[in-house]
C-alpha cells in the first residue's frame, strides 16, 4: 500500500511572497501568528524536532523523510505551481530531484489555481497576485519538458508503472479531456501517467470521461468549502461568522463519501485543522484533534484502502507540513510524535504493508 502526504514546499522566502506579503515570508509567519480566538482554542500550534526549518536546507529535507519512512509514509505529494510557464516555490523540490537527496519517493501535485490575497486587510481579500493561465500547446509542451526529469526518476511513485500526476483543480482546465489526451502522448515513452483529479473543492465530476485515472475527494465532511457552500444555502445560522466556523473531529472514517466519486477513489484522511493564523476569524476549526482520534479514523481510511485493487491501494494523507492551516503530521510542542506514532501504530495494527522499510 502506498501512504503519500500532500509536502508544501513555502518554507524559504522568494521575491513574490516578499512583495506580496513583506519581506522574509514564509508559511511560518502565518503559523506563528495564530491566537487562541475562543475558549479551548489551542493556538499557535507549534514545531518541536525539527524547528522552524527552512527548506534550503538539505538536511532539514532529510530529517523529514527519515521521520516520514519510520513513521510508515511511502512518500510524498510535492505541490507544484506552474502558472502559464512561471514556477514558483520550487526550489526545494529542484534540489531534491537534482541531489537524489533524500532517497525517499515522491511525485507531484500541480496547483493549478491562481493566486490570491485571501488574508491580512480584508480590503483588499481577493485581490489577484498572480493569475493561473492556460496559453496553449506551447505551454503544455514546455510544462511537460519542465517535470520529464521528475518522471524519469527512480524514486518517482508510480502505479501500474505509470508515474503519478495529481491535478489540484482539474475543472478549471479549459478542457480537461484535451489535458488528459495530449498529456498521455508525451509520456507514451514513459508507458503513460496516472492521473488523479483532486475533487475537493470543486463540483467537476467528469473525471472518468475525461480520461483520469483516479480521484480524491474532501478529508473531511465539513471542508472549508462545504462550510461555505452550507452558509450561503442557509443550512447555518450566518451568526457563525462572527468567529470562526466550528465543527467536531469526527471520530469515525465514514467511507461513503468514496461511494459518491465514480471510478477509483483514493481515500483521504487528515489528521488536524485550523487555518485560523491565515483566516482570523474567517478561518475553520476541527475541534478535538488529538493522535487518539486520528488513529481512529485511519482504521477504517486503511480499511477502504485496503478494499481498492491491489495496484492502486492508496491513501491520502493531508498534510505533511500545511502548519498554517494546522495540518500537519510532523512533530508539534503539544503532541511530540504523536500523529506520526499513530500512524505507525495503525499500519502495524491492521498489518498494512508500505514500500518502504521502518528504520
């Protein structure tokens, strides 16, 4: 069984997130702005092993492979962001790629969605920062060009000997069955990809005739997106938005959301959320996140997983390192190790085997 987890790489400053958000940001001047906006709110949620890395650093990338393999993760979904030919955030995936360093599998994730100003002066929320565009064949080519080396990589994760692609967004393709097609030409060297449509936010569902391969939905029954969709049906009392939107870490992996996805479905699963140092109180709280309920609820993800045909037996975990939405699995000052000793304990509990040996 594969386990991956969804890696944000906006742990190092670049010039755009400098003119956009000021100097030296990272994803941790979001985490470690967040205050404690109710009774029992735990915040800011707060690194311990591995401190308050920066991602040039390549022993700092190693140190988080070693605890994701001992931790039973097979590898991990890099966000990648390509807007029209313009990459950002990429250079600790590049280093990764180009040092075979560290020797733990990946693939990718393409972020396909523009980039906007959705915190700080709400005067200015929604504001375009940089917008995703789609030129054309030119621009596929190149974009192929651009992630051929990663494909050809031995340590790239692959299904049926396809190489993964996640597509965040694939509905805001201009036509994603055009994608799909021209995207399997130029890999047919590669015997093809394995494409998966990421249908969280979004209401496309023509993932199978549009020819991807697989697809995942939303961690939780009460996303930032439904809590949303919900409030403007009038399905919740609008005063919710004077604090942020509530709702209770459910203590049971519920599988029939997968039921609702045509085609295969990867079950995904998060350990914890709080996006509340982004949002304020705009934000979404999952109340009583704890390692004990998240080991909970991986029996019974690892238990869908399971039932899924042997080649394409994967789960999804959201996220590694998202610390500004509070999710994540790596080490925190409230739970040491926990999320990460619970997943362990899980896959040898149901005695789940991943690709990768337990140091």
């Amino acid at each position: 069984m594969e386990v991956l987890a969804y890696y944000l790489p906006q742990y190092h400053p670049i010039p755009e997130n400098d003119e956009w958000w000021g100097a030296g940001f990272t994803e941790w001047t979001s985490a470690t702005s967040g205050r404690p906006l109710f009774r029992g709110h735990q915040q800011p949620h707060l690194p311990s092993d591995l401190g308050f890395y920066d991602l040039r650093v390549p022993e700092t990338r190693s140190a988080q492979a070693d605890l994701a393999a001992a931790a039973g993760l097979t590898g991990f979904i890099y966000w990648h962001y390509w807007l029209g030919g313009r990459r950002l955030l990429e250079r600790p995936f590049t280093e990764v790629l180009s040092s075979n360093d560290p020797d733990f599998p990946f693939c990718l994730a393409w972020a396909n969605h523009s980039w906007q100003r959705r915190w700080g002066d709400p005067t200015h929320y929604g504001e375009m920062l940089l917008e995703q565009t789609y030129p054309g064949e030119d621009d596929d080519a190149a974009h192929f060009a651009e992630l051929r080396r990663a494909f050809e990589d031995p340590r790239y994760v692959r299904i049926d000997g396809r190489p993964v692609l996640f597509v965040f967004s694939p509905g805001q393709l201009p036509d994603p069955a055009r994608f799909v097609e021209t995207w399997q030409k130029r890999a047919r060297d590669l015997g093809g990809l394995y494409l998966v449509a990421m249908l969280e936010r979004s209401d496309y569902r023509n993932h199978v005739a549009d020819g991807f391969d697989a697809a995942v939905g939303a961690a939780f029954a009460d996303t930032v997106t439904d809590l949303g969709t919900k409030l403007r049906n009038g399905l919740i009392n609008r005063r919710i938005l004077k604090g942020p939107k509530r709702f209770a870490y459910p203590e049971h992996y519920d599988p029939a959301g997968l039921d609702t996805i045509e085609g295969t479905a990867f079950p995904v699963i998060a350990p914890n959320w709080d996006d509340t140092p982004r949002l304020g109180r705009r934000g979404t709280v999952a109340t009583d996140c704890d390692p004990t309920r998240f080991a909970a609820r991986l029996r019974g993800a690892l238990t869908a997983a399971a039932a899924l045909p042997i080649a394409e037996q994967v789960l999804i975990i959201k996220s590694w390192n998202e610390w500004g939405e509070g999710n994540y699995l790596e080490p925190d000052q409230e739970f040491g190790h926990g999320w990460l000793e619970a997943l362990r304990s899980e896959l040898d509990r149901g005695g789940h085997h991943t690709t990768k040996e337990s140091p």
